[in-house]
C-alpha cells in the first residue's frame, strides 16, 4: 500500500513540498501522506487530502487508492462508501491489486454500489492473478462455499493452492482440511498432515489445533497422545480454548511421565518454530 511504501522512504519534507508545488504527482502525494502521520510537519487531515486528492486526480495510482481507503474509512474525511468505490475503481482500472480486490470486496457486499457477485469475482479474480496469497485464499474459499458463486471446487482447490503454496498458512490450513475431508480432493491423510504442519510451524493456531487431533485419532499418523498433547499445548498457548479442554482429556490416559515428555516436547517445538 502507498502509505506503508512512504514509510519505507521518508522524505525531506521541504524539498518535497517544493516538488509538490511544481506539480510533481509522486510528491504530492508524498507529501499528503507526510500531513497524514505528522512527519516533518503537524498532522493536518484537511491538507492531507488536498495533495492526495490533487495526485489522484491527475491519475497517480497509489494517491486513488489511498483515497479508496480514506473514504471507507472515515479516515481524514467524511466516510462515503460511493466515493470510495470511485477512487477504488479508478485505481483497479490501472491494475492496482489491492484496489481491484477492494472493488471486488465492495461489489460483493453491494458497499457503495450495487450488489453484483460476477463482477465481484471478476475483480477479485484481477487482484488474486497478480500474486497475493490473501485474495488467492479468499477466491478459493468463495468457490468453495459457493457464496456469491457457484460452487467450482478445481477452481477452489486451484486457488487455494497457490496461496499455500506461497506459504500463507490460512491456504495451507484450508488445503490440510480439504485434504481430510476427501470431499473436492481425493481423501489423503498425509496430505492433509503435511499442509498441517507447513501451517503450524508458521504458528498458525488452527493447524496446531487440528494436528493434536490427528495424533489423538490416529489419522495419517499413528495414534500418539503424547504428540497429542504436545499440539494441544502449542495452541494452548494461544489461549485455544477447545485445545486446552482436549489436553485436559487426553491427559486422563496419561502417564505423569508422557506429560512431562509431552511438555518437554512443546517447549522444544516452541523454541524451534517461534
């Protein structure tokens, strides 16, 4: 996102006010954006939007998605759901990603335009083929459920896989599930394991959860509670509440000695992975 871009490469604020003036549309909206956090100058909202609307007028990319979100928002001005699809879409238009998968957003919930799921998907379909692992997950899983789209599971599954495959570990989650269920993938326990794991190591709760399961049930993997245990008390952590019930459960066919394994076992994979 621009902002975050900015912040990445602060300016000389007086050169670039310079700049600004001079009608240069990198720098105008640099400097709406150094009004906007109060750097190297008070924080000013009203002159914020001035310089970000003046770039964005004149087609600079970043400044019509800045004023996207501002208008979403409320952040800086009046929020205006219309006004912010317009400045969205002039952006999605020029191929921003974030701002076609905000369109998109914007046409599935009918937020500031009228309710269009195909053109929704069409949006979201724009931002997703250009690589963002999020809206990759996000298509998916509309396919998948079939909400505001008709059930297309290779397409989910399509999806679903890229943004796992990019590491984002909600799609490695959701791939281990589909994995499990056997119900848009041929059933393979394994599988499923493995995309669990990829999941968990990244410190992704769901996964750590649904591995102590595996190991409790003996699916994929053989039957171990104290490897149970060790994932439940991972998600523990996190302050799983389902996961710190079925630790309780499991401990009651336990030795003191396979807790004390399992806790040993935990604190490792902790250290290892976090």
């Amino acid at each position: 996102m621009g902002i975050n871009h900015y912040m990445e490469t602060r300016i000389d604020f007086d050169e670039c006010k310079q700049q600004a003036e001079q009608g240069d549309l990198e720098a105008q909206y640099k400097l709406g954006v150094a009004y906007f956090l109060g750097e190297g100058v008070e924080q000013d909202d009203v002159e914020s939007i001035k310089w970000r609307t003046m770039a964005a007028k004149q087609g600079y990319v970043e400044a019509q998605y800045d004023l996207g979100a501002a208008y979403l928002l409320g952040e800086g001005v009046t929020q205006n759901p219309n006004e912010s699809v317009r400045w969205y879409a002039l952006a999605a238009e020029q191929g921003h990603a974030d701002a076609q998968y905000h369109l998109g957003l914007a046409y599935y919930l009918g937020q500031g335009v009228e309710q269009d799921s195909a053109e929704a998907i069409s949006w979201i379909r724009k931002s997703a083929e250009q690589g963002s692992a999020f809206v990759q997950n996000n298509l998916g899983r509309l396919y998948a459920s079939g909400q505001g789209v008709e059930h297309d599971f290779s397409e989910a599954i399509y999806w679903i896989r890229k943004a796992a495959e990019q590491d984002f570990p909600a799609a490695q989650c959701s791939l281990g599930v589909e994995y499990m269920r056997g119900s848009i993938v041929q059933q393979d326990y394994k599988e499923g394991i493995n995309w669990y794991r990829k999941a968990a190591e990244q410190g992704y709760v769901d996964a750590q959860f649904n591995l102590g399961v595996m190991y409790y049930k003996g699916q994929g993997v053989l039957k171990d509670y104290v490897m149970a245990h060790m994932y439940w008390n991972i998600a523990a952590v996190s302050g799983d509440k389902d996961a710190i019930e079925l630790r309780g459960v499991v401990e009651k066919d336990m030795t003191s000695s396979q807790i004390e394994k399992a806790q040993d076992l935990s604190r490792e994979w902790m250290q290892k992975h976090q």
